[in-house]
C-alpha cells in the first residue's frame, strides 16, 4: 500500500485507539519485524534481487518456511504490515464534517511523528525500494486499492452517499496517489529531507481544489 501509511508503528496504533496486543500476538509480532528488519539489512548490503529468502531466513534466525507463512512472497515483506487498521481507526477518530485532506494530513503526520529513528530509516528503504524494484512497485497498486476503497467507505459514512460514488473514489485515489508523490519526493531528497514539510505541501495542494 501506500509506503507513508505503512509505517504503522506499535506507538502509533496506542495513540490511535487500537487495542494492545496479547501475548501470542506480540510473539508474532517480534517475528516479522525480525524477518523485515534481516531483509532490509540485507537489502542494502547486496541489493533486493541478489537476496533469496533462505538467506533472509538464516539473518532472521528462522526457517524459510516461517518466512513464508508470515510474508507469502519477498515482496510482502517490503509491502505488508502488522498494523493495517491504523490508518481507519485514525481516520474514523476525526471529526466527521472535517474536510477528508485535513483528517489524511492530521493521521499522516501523527504517524510520522511517532516513529523512531530506526522506524523512520525503514520507512526511507521501503520507500526506495518501490521506488527501484519494478516487482514491489507493480505490487502497491493492489494495497492503494484497497485503502482507495477504505477512504471511499469513511467518506460515504461521512457524507450519506454509496461508497462506490465517482467522485468519492476519485478524492481517495487522489489523496493516496499524493501523498505516495510526497514519499517519492523524500526519497529523492535524502534520508534528511524534511518529510513532514512535503506531506503538508501535499496537502495544501489538494485542500486547494478537492472537498465535497
């Protein structure tokens, strides 16, 4: 999905209201970041098509198919994350007439502020990644329909009409196709560009001319 809205941190679903998770779900949790943060490492080191999963694996300390039943393809890996309700729960949070640029502006940069400096490094590879690897970038398309299609549903809710409304669907996809700009625009930049900067630009170009 969108890379920006990915990084979903563990801090960031406390804030926004997500329940905590029990034991056997940290567990799990633990897992993946351990198998994300050995291929990112490994990414770096020799590059993302020079890494096989069996390696990615051995650095993890897991067996390939523990990899596999958390991440179905190495792809996944980049594109998939624990914390897939966060951005709704965020969204849902906001007042109901707030205009959805605002309510996508307050939760993006929540989100940002809440990572930490080692979240924030991952969040540059991945972004570089979908950005290089034209297998991940391909990927994104099917994870910003889906959220395309989360955004169109708040804001049916919001306003009382079908969620399936062109012009519902077109500012979601809109909103999405931005802010992934913004994340482009970063990458670009460097690891110290200022990313909060470029998310508000982003959004003060859209508040300009899309509201309902």
């Amino acid at each position: 999905m969108l890379p920006m809205v990915s990084a979903r941190t563990s801090a960031a679903a406390t804030a926004s209201g997500t329940p905590k998770l029990g034991l056997r779900e940290r567990k799990k949790l633990q897992t993946r970041q351990a198998i994300r943060r050995a291929a990112y490492r490994l990414f770096a080191e020799q590059g993302y098509d020079a890494t096989p999963v069996d390696r990615i694996a051995e650095a993890a300390d897991v067996s390939p198919s523990t990899v596999f039943r958390y991440f179905p393809t190495k792809e996944d890996i980049v594109l998939t994350d624990e914390y897939d309700t966060v951005l709704e729960a965020g969204l849902r949070a906001r007042p109901a007439d707030e205009p959805m640029v605002e309510s996508m502006r307050q939760v993006t940069v929540e989100a940002l502020r809440a990572l930490t400096a080692d979240e924030r490094s991952e969040l540059f590879q991945r972004v570089r990644l979908i950005r290089e690897v034209p297998a991940i970038r391909g990927r994104t398309a099917e994870n910003t329909a889906r959220d395309a299609a989360m955004l169109a549903a708040v804001l049916a809710e919001r306003s009382g009409r079908p969620d399936d409304e062109l012009e519902l669907r077109v500012i979601g996809a809109a909103i999405l196709a931005a802010l992934q700009e913004a994340m482009l625009a970063w990458v670009e930049g460097g690891p110290e560009a200022d990313l909060e900067a470029l998310v508000h630009g982003t959004m003060d170009v859209l508040a300009r001319g899309l509201t309902l």
